[in-house]
C-alpha cells in the first residue's frame, strides 16, 4: 500500500517534463536530425503520460494481490472464507420436444373424422447445441446461485396428411412435413446444492429461466402421391421456407431441474449436469395463427409449449484467491 504514496510524484514529473517539452518544441533546433529526435522523444514522453492512466489500474491490482496473499487459511469462523465467486463458459446439446394444448386445422372434410388431420409431432429426436457463460456465488461450499446467459437453439417438428378420393379408385395424396428452428438468448437463474466438500461434488438444481426469440425458421416440404393420369407417380410438389417471426410470441417463461456433479481441477472447477427445462405456458402468436405466409397452403399452428433435456459441461474460475499459496478454497 505504500507505493500509492509516491503516485502523485511520479503523475507530477510526467506532467511538467512533458509541458516543458512542448513549450521548448523547436526553439533550439538547427537540423532535420535534431528535430527527428525531439519528435522521437515527444512521443516517448505521450506514451509516459498514457501509461499514468492505467497505473492505478496497475497498482490497485498488485494491492489486491498482496492482500489475498497475506491472508491465512481456510478459517471456517472467518466470514471472508464463507462466500466465494466463480466467472466460467458454458456448452452442450439439448433435445426438444413439444406439448400440444389446442389442435387447429384449416382443413374441414365432411365424410372423415377431424383427428384425421390431426399433427404428427417429432419429439426429442433432433440435437441443437447452446453456448453461453456462467456467473455463480458460493455460500459455505454448499449453496451456489448460478445465473447462467446462453444463446440456444430449439428444433422440432411435425407432419400431417390430406388428398382427395374419387369413386373410380383414383386419389392425390399430400403429406406435408414441418421443420422448425427457433433462436432464442435464454436466462436462467439457477440454485444448486452440493452434498459434498470434497474435490468431486454431486449437486442437484432448480430454477427458472426467462428465453428471448431471436429468430425463427420454418421450412414446409409438400410431397405428392398421384394416380389420376392412371399411374402411381410420386414427388416432391413444393417447398417452402420462410422466417417465422409472426408465428410465435417474442418470449417464454419455464422452469427448470437437474442433477450433475463438479470436479476440482488445480483452481479450476469443471462441471457437467443434465437437466430438463419445461415451458410454462403456449408459445405460438394466436392472433397471426391464420395470418402468415404459410397460411395458404393450410398449414396452420396448434397451441404448444417446449420442453427440453438437456446436457452441458464448463469450467467455473474463481474469483476470491482465499490462502497464501494462491489456492481458492472452495
């Protein structure tokens, strides 16, 4: 902490050598080379003063060192050993699912039953990754409140059929098949609960979590069965991909459990969980449900929310250094 005395004198010079300077710039000088080396040194002396910026940034730094060196053991009487804060990344995998709450349909058939139009999801098939990083505080090793910012993707999707018969035998068959991707930057706040003191922890987890949609992608692939012309021809009728931002609201609410386990690796932490995170509530725009650009092929949302089951891994660094030999005691 004594340096920090001799700062305002080191600041002082640099501030009067460098006004000397530029009130003498050229007063003295004969030749091109002299007026070369004062340049030279005017800007040695600018990079003097620019380096007067950041030296309490500097000296703060080594003060907070010193401190945390200076410190004993681990004290379980001692509060400062009680808390400890970690900064980390993020990373995984997760499988979407879907939880239909009202079925639609735009299509009406006066001799068939209206579960015939009824959606097929895809559920839990179709692996999307997420990355973000992690803040975290520690109270007595055991209680850890983790927010948790990350930038994801959620993919499912879903196919129905439809066509017409005729009485001769003859029939089209349409079987449209649905893909969905949705971006979303979610937040979690999470509370963890370690069993354990020792290197390898076991911890299970609860929360909530508040997702933003970024963007949304849909992609409708139409494939046709004809027989009128009097064969069986089978193809691809039309696609079509759009963004499909109208589609569903801009944020989603849930929760989220888990279970996972965390091993100490010199000072830092690595850590890998599973968990599944439920929506709370249906995601799809009711108001743009027959107003978008898919709407005319028939195409048409039921109400839903997403579920997930998801993976990740990170590495925690602490914050508070807590012994002499530099260790965090967690």
């Amino acid at each position: 902490m004594g340096i920090l005395r001799y700062y305002p004198v080191i600041q002082k010079i640099l501030v009067i050598n460098c006004n000397i300077l530029l009130e003498n710039e050229y007063s003295d000088v004969i030749n091109y080379q002299e007026k070369e080396k004062i340049t030279i040194f005017r800007a040695s002396m600018r990079c003097a003063m620019d380096l007067r910026r950041i030296l309490p940034f500097v000296l703060l730094c080594m003060c907070y060192l010193g401190f945390a060196q200076k410190r004993g053991g681990y004290n379980s009487k001692d509060p400062y050993t009680f808390t400890q804060f970690y900064i980390g990344i993020r990373g995984g995998g997760a499988l979407t699912g879907v939880k239909v709450y009202d079925r639609f349909s735009s299509l009406i058939s006066i001799d068939s039953i209206p579960e015939n139009y009824d959606k097929k999801y895809v559920n839990y098939k179709r692996l999307t990754a997420f990355s973000g990083f992690e803040i975290a505080f520690t109270y007595k090793s055991q209680f850890t409140i983790s927010l948790q910012p990350s930038y994801r993707r959620q993919s499912f999707g879903y196919y129905y059929s439809n066509g017409w018969y005729d009485t001769s035998g003859t029939y089209l068959k349409l079987k449209n098949t649905v893909n969905i991707k949705s971006d979303y930057i979610s937040l979690p706040l999470i509370l963890r609960y370690d069993f354990t003191k020792t290197a390898l922890r076991p911890f299970i987890m609860a929360g909530i979590f508040y997702d933003i949609r970024s963007q949304s992608y849909k992609t409708l692939t139409i494939h046709a069965e004809d027989t009128e012309a009097g064969g069986n021809s089978s193809y691809q009728k039309e696609q079509l991909a759009s963004t499909a931002n109208a589609i569903f609201i801009r944020s989603a609410i849930g929760w989220l459990a888990g279970a996972g386990c965390s091993y100490r690796l010199g000072n830092i932490r690595v850590i890998a969980d599973l968990s599944y995170r439920s929506g709370m509530h249906n995601i799809v725009n009711q108001k743009n449900r027959y107003d978008n650009i898919f709407s005319p092929t028939g195409d048409v949302m039921d109400n839903l929310k997403l579920n997930q089951f998801q993976f990740s891994i990170g590495c925690l660094f602490p914050i508070k250094y807590l012994t002499n030999s530099y260790e965090s005691v967690d």
